[in-house]
C-alpha cells in the first residue's frame, strides 16, 4: 500500500482526536493561568448572586481578580453570545453587541499590607463601550495583550429578555426510592409572549441547584399544555439529590482562629491554615445550619478591604477515614474550586494519618465546600456526594429554572424567563 501525507495525517488525528475529546474536561468557568486568583463574577454589590442582568435594564456586573504575578499587564474582556447548550451561536457580533467588542480593564491596584503580593483588578460589565442587545447565554472572556488565544478566564454571563413567565414550588417526591433524599421542582411557563409553534423544539428549560451548572437538569419534558401555559412535574425529570447544609470555613481573619480553624503556622512569606477534620456524615441526620449553599464571599474581620488589602493563605483540608474508599478518588468542591474535578482540587490519601488530605491557596473571607467521590474505574464518572454527604430531602437548597426559546428561523436561543425558587420559602 502506498502510504500518502494524507494517510499520515489521517492515522494522526485518528490517535489525536480522541484524546484530546477525553482529556479536555474545561467547561465555561474556567481560569487558565495559575497566577489568576479569587474571580468574581457577580450583581453590583453583591457577591452572593448570579452574574445574571435583564436586557435594557442598565443592570451592571462586578468583575474583580487577583494577578499574584505583582505586575501590570493589559487584560481585555469580549463576550460571545451562546446556546442553551453553552455552544457558540452562529451569529455575527454585530447582530449581538453594541459599542466596542473588546473593552480594556483599566482599574487596577497593587496589593497594600498582604503578605501575599498580587494585583488586583476590577470592572463593571457591560460597560458603555460594549453591551449585548440581545437575550441569551453570554461567555465572558478575559485575555492578555487584545489576543484571545492568550486567555487567562472565562465566566457565564446571562441575559434575560422577560419575554415569557415562569413560577413554580418544591415539594418532597411522592416515590419511596428518593422521597427521604430528593427534592422535586414543579414549575409552569406562561408563553403568551412568544410565537410558539411548536414548543417540544423551540422551548428548552435547564434547572440549576444553587447556580451550578455541574448538576444542571437540561431539558426536562413538560407533562402537559394547556392554552399558553406549559406545566413541569415529571416525577423523574424534575428532581435532584438534594444534599446537606454546606460545610464551612471562616478565613475573614487569620489572627483570630475560629471554630473551624485547628491552628494556624505563621511565616514570614506566607500562612498556613490547617481546618478541623471533616468527617464521614452520609449516615448522620439532617442538622439544619445557615449556610451560603456553596459559595464564598471575599471579606476581613480588620476593617480592611478585602479585595486589595485582603491576604492568601495555603489551608489544609482533611477527611479523615476508617479504610480509604476502594476505587474512588476524593475532591474537594465548592465555588471555591469553580466546581471542577482535576488534580488541584483531588485529595491525596494518607496512610499515616488515615485521612485525605489536600491544599487550597485562598484568600481572606468566608467559604462553603463538600467533599465529593469519582468512581476511577469509569471514564467520565461523575462526582457525587452520597456516601462523604448524604441526601436529605429537607435541606434548603435555591432553584433557578432558565427558560429559552428559539424563534422560527431563528439562530439563537434567547433566555426568555427566569425565577429561582427557595426549598423552604417556596415549599408545597
């Protein structure tokens, strides 16, 4: 057989490709360099929200970073307008931003009295320069130098057109499998607004629990129509574990050591925080305690503040264990670790300890996290928090069901509805 380059190059790809598809497990928040640090994304104000605006509406997002470089450099943003999927739309830019589409983040400020040296930088999203017209699922890039393929990280953004209405209420399910464990989400869409032909194709609902799009329910089919109200309660679409109270770690200051704080080692380059044990609470009984369901929020207890004056700390997890889990590697999750599963955020197993065990580099405020198991033996197993957690149906958890709808001919999906529902406020 003769061999040709296009043969070579065929027999390459071949072994490329699905490596690459296998090895590439970044999704769309996701910070690429290692001196990037404490990204926050969120409502003006109000570190604890959604980076979510309503089209029109003059609503502004606060971007803020650390850059533990200690230097200047020239950072850029854009955005890209996406799917429901988070899939690039086939849109021109024109068609869905006004202005620039690339704005220069100007504010910047070097770190005062941290330990840690980094500089931090801050804007407000969308800014004059450049803003969407158009209602959907935005990706928030930031790169160095006004060249994209240099990206430091990217954030969700969305943009709701209220076009269309959703309500809706959490009730136990009534299946004995997960009626201890589950929660069900029961929601209608009113799509009065809409030219809705055919809402099985142009109709897409996505269910997120406490904002994170790792557990998403993606699609869901409603149970019926009726005139233009679409109802959602399938027993087995709309329900997801619905976990404990968050665990908790309280860093608003490193002099003063809290409940939660076991010591802490001072340097004169750095600090080390070494957190109480976390153990085994699969099988304990539900214990409700406030938390901020998995988020963190940058913060000092010094009167400083905590984004330029706020300093890092390496802090030390451990879970200790009777016999390690067969078959299973430990992470440890929360905003904190934007959700992902990768070498920075597994824990080690330590023989003379008995414990996992494993490392953040954080920044001074308040933090919630969960301890999660991936099956190893099985390509793309997903995390889950059964055994380090446990599920009990009455833990409050927030709800935000997205609604998006493709117009006839359209090349877009646009988010249309948004509400997000409290399991104890909003409970049946």
């Amino acid at each position: 057989m003769r061999i040709t380059p296009v043969f070579c190059l065929l027999v390459l790809l071949a072994y490329i490709l699905p490596v690459a598809a296998q090895d590439n497990p970044i999704g769309p928040d996701h910070v690429y360099y290692n001196n990037i640090k404490s990204v926050k994304f969120n409502q003006a104000g109000d570190q604890l929200t959604m980076p979510m605006i309503t089209l029109g509406s003059g609503d502004k997002l606060d971007l803020s970073f650390d850059d533990l470089d200690n230097d200047v450099k020239n950072y850029y943003y854009t955005f890209v307008l996406c799917n429901a999927d988070w899939s690039p739309a086939q849109i021109n830019q024109l068609e869905y931003l006004r202005g620039f589409s690339e704005n220069r983040i100007q504010d910047s400020r070097f770190s005062s009295i941290a330990l840690q040296k980094y500089t931090h930088y801050s804007v407000q999203v969308p800014g004059q320069n450049g803003y969407p017209i158009k209602s959907g699922n935005y990706l928030l890039k930031v790169y160095l130098d006004s060249d994209t393929t240099q990206l430091a990280f990217t954030r969700r953004m969305l943009v709701v057109g209220n076009k269309a209405g959703v309500s809706g209420f959490i009730q136990q399910p009534v299946t004995p499998k997960i009626f201890r464990t589950h929660q069900k989400i029961n929601f209608s869409v009113g799509t009065g607004g809409l030219n809705l032909v055919n809402p099985f194709d142009q109709l897409k609902v996505v269910i997120l629990q406490n904002y994170r799009w790792d557990k998403a329910i993606k699609y869901p089919r409603p149970l019926f129509i009726k005139g233009n109200t679409i109802e959602y309660n399938w027993e087995v679409d709309c329900v997801m574990p619905a976990g404990k109270e968050w665990r908790w770690i309280d860093l608003r200051s490193f002099r003063l050591q809290t409940e939660r704080v076991k010591h802490t080692d001072y340097r004169k380059d750095g600090t080390d925080v070494y957190a109480q044990p976390d153990f085994e609470r699969g099988s304990k009984l539900y214990q409700y305690i406030k938390d901020i369901n998995g988020l963190y929020y940058l913060a000092t207890l010094d009167d400083y503040d905590p984004f330029f004056e706020g300093d890092y700390a390496n802090v030390h997890f451990s879970f200790p264990v009777k016999e390690p889990y067969a078959g299973y590697d430990m992470y440890i999750v929360g905003q904190l670790t934007d959700y992902e599963i990768n070498d920075n955020t597994k824990l080690s197993f330590n023989p003379a300890t008995m414990a996992y065990e494993g490392a953040l580099f954080l920044k001074q405020g308040f933090y919630n996290y969960e301890y999660a198991l991936v099956d190893k033996t099985v390509t793309g197993s997903q995390p889950f928090t059964e055994y380090t957690e446990g599920n009990w149906w009455e833990t409050e958890n927030n709800y935000t069901i997205l609604v998006y709808y493709r117009a006839l001919g359209g090349r877009s999906d646009e988010l249309v509805a948004t509400v997000t529902l409290n399991s104890m406020l909003s409970r049946k």
